[in-house]
C-alpha cells in the first residue's frame, strides 16, 4: 500500500510538516483484507515519530468523522505503536470492509530530534484564504 513522503517546510512560522499535493487524499480500495498507509518522514527533516505519548500521538483524527479502533489503528507489526526504522516511519492498518465511503481529515505530529525542551511539528497546510488544509484518508 501506499508510502507517503513527508518533509518539513521551515519557511512556515511554525515550520509545518508537509505532504505532497498528490498525497493529500488517500485512497484506499474496499478489501477483504487488512491494508497499511505508511508515512515516511525525510531524514532532513530532522524529525522523528514518538510512540507512548498520548499527547503526541503520530496521527489524530480530526473532526466529527473519526474512524473507529477497528477501522484506522497502529500497525504493531511494523513496530511499537506503529513507529519503525528509528522513528522515521510511522505505519496504520486500514481495515476497510466498509460499503459506504468514509472520509477522515487527520493531522501528522513528529519530534525535532534532540529538542530540549522538546519541540513538535504538525501537518497543515496554509491555503490562499487563510485557513489550514489538514490532508485525509478515503476508504472508498
């Protein structure tokens, strides 16, 4: 399934973790079996995924429409929480059986690595009127 690139855009106040246009809806086909979305951040990005701190979790869904712990979770396979490859990668498990088509906005939060005291960065992107365009999944 599908690796997403993420890099850091420092010319943002604050600097604001970013997904390729291409990627900022995601569309994962109805199966039978379970499918992984992985986020890969750049390694200049200085970045990492942190796993066991709820208050920055990699992913936070946004919104009214949250999927549930069966739809959207951590993929545990791929490592604690779903972080792997030294933070670099975070992976979910995306179990959509589902027959209707859902859509959820999610944000992305990753650690400046060696940030003492520490220092967060989130997704979200700055459109031409103002607001912030936070990227999605699409179970279809």
């Amino acid at each position: 399934m599908p690796t997403i690139l993420v890099n850091l855009n420092p010319n943002t106040t604050p600097p604001t973790l970013i997904i390729p246009q291409a990627d900022m809806q995601i569309p994962i086909p109805q199966s039978v079996s379970i499918q992984t979305i992985t986020w890969q951040l750049s390694q200049n990005s200085g970045c990492v995924f942190v796993s066991g701190d709820t208050a920055h979790m990699p992913i936070t869904w946004l919104g009214d429409n949250t999927p549930g712990n069966t739809t959207l979770y951590p993929d545990t396979q791929a490592g604690a929480g779903g972080v792997s490859d030294n933070g670099l990668k975070y992976t979910s498990a995306d179990n959509n059986t589902g027959s209707t088509t859902q859509i959820y906005d999610y944000r992305l939060c990753a650690l400046l690595s060696g940030s003492n005291p520490p220092v967060w960065y989130y997704t979200g992107q700055q459109e031409p009127a103002g607001t912030l365009a936070y990227p999605k999944i699409k179970n279809n």
